[in-house]
C-alpha cells in the first residue's frame, strides 16, 4: 500500500528500512517520505513504530 503518495513510498519499504534499524528521520532523509504535503507523515511513523514494536 503506498502511504506517501507525494513520493511514491509503500508501506513495505518504510517497513524494510525499519526492520534495517533506520529511525523515522534516517527513513525519510532515504525516502523522502513526508517532505512535500507532509499528509502522510502519521502513517509513515506508525508504519515505523510497528515495525520496532515486533522486533
Ligand atoms: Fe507524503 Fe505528501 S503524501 S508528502
């Protein structure tokens, strides 16, 4: 599911890159998820935060 859609970033990216031990700012300096309208920023970082919970 894409969840930056300014950017074109899946969830499942995020997700990789957090499994990888990247944080939420390494992610979207990578990614550039949440730079341009900023909407998806909630859903990037709970993307992020689930990751870390399951590890
Ligand atoms: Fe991610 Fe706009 S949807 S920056």
């Amino acid at each position: 599911m894409i969840v930056c859609v300014c950017r074109r970033v899946s969830d499942r990216e995020i997700a990789r890159h957090a499994r990888a031990g990247m944080n939420f700012d390494e992610i979207q300096f990578e990614l550039g998820v949440g730079t341009q309208c900023g909407n998806c920023e909630c859903a990037a970082r709970e993307v992020v935060q689930q990751c870390c919970a399951t590890q």
